[in-house]
C-alpha cells in the first residue's frame, strides 16, 4: 500500500468545488481519467457505486472485462473544507482489495479561487502509484473545465 498526493488551483469558489466533489451526478461528470468514462449510482446506505468503464475495446478492467467499479462513502464532510472518503474495489485480486482513503482540502488560493490538495492513503498494491496521480490529475483538468463552464 501506498500513498499519493496531487492539487490543483481552480477558479471556483470553495462551496462549488465541495459541491462536485460530494454530488453524484457532478462526480460522474470529471471524475475519471482519459480514455473512459463514469457512471455513479447512489446507494441506500449513503454511499455510492462508481464504474469506470474504458473506451478502448482490448483495456482490461480490474472488476469487469471492461471497467473498475468501486464502492465509495463519505466519512467526514466540513462544507467548503475537508472531503473524506473511503473507497473500495469490487474486486477478485487480492492485491486490489483494502480500503483507500482520499482525503481533499480545500483552502482559498491567494490569486483566487480554490487551492484542492488531494492525498489518497492505502493505495492498494495493485494499483500503481504514478498511474493513480496521473488519473486524478486528469481528472482535476475536467473538474477545473467543469468549474469553469
């Protein structure tokens, strides 16, 4: 296991970047690295159900043929502040189980708008460490587009 850390400054103001960082249907629409594509089912219990499914024909999934899904929830929520959630891969491979942990600070940035400070503890061994910060920080680019449109 591992541990990762990427940020970003975004335009937006704190409450809106909260906003799609907790929201299922904002989620589904950054959420994601190039070459795939999300869906977010909101589950009873609170939490959520993310599939990650690749465009490419021949990409192997980690849960399916084709996608990753993961369970997600919120553990700790400040507005405009702190996102804390705990992942976990749906998953046969031993070296992807475990719990992740992502831990998101939002402060405001001295030029404006939001400085996001993203560090995910318990990367779990399959998953390599520079693909999962190159992932959010694909990811982060849409949600600043996102942000911005």
């Amino acid at each position: 296991m591992s541990t990762t850390t990427v940020s970003a400054v975004l335009a937006a103001p704190r409450d809106a970047v909260h906003r799609a960082l907790t929201e299922p249907a904002l989620i589904a629409r950054w959420r994601y690295p190039e070459g795939m594509r999300s869906e977010v089912e909101e589950l009873g219990d609170g939490g959520l159900r993310v599939t990650l499914t690749y465009d490419a024909p021949d990409a192997r999934g980690k849960t399916t043929a084709h996608s990753d899904t993961y369970r997600a929830r919120f553990t700790h929520l400040v507005p405009g502040e702190l996102v804390v959630e705990v992942d976990k891969f749906e998953t046969d491979d031993p070296d992807l189980r475990g719990e992740m942990t992502t831990t998101v600070t939002l402060r405001d940035s001295p030029d404006g708008g939001t400085e996001l400070t993203a560090v995910h503890e318990g990367v779990p061994a399959g998953i390599d460490p520079e693909q999962n910060e190159l992932g959010w920080r694909m990811a982060l680019d849409r949600l600043a587009a996102l942000l911005d449109g």
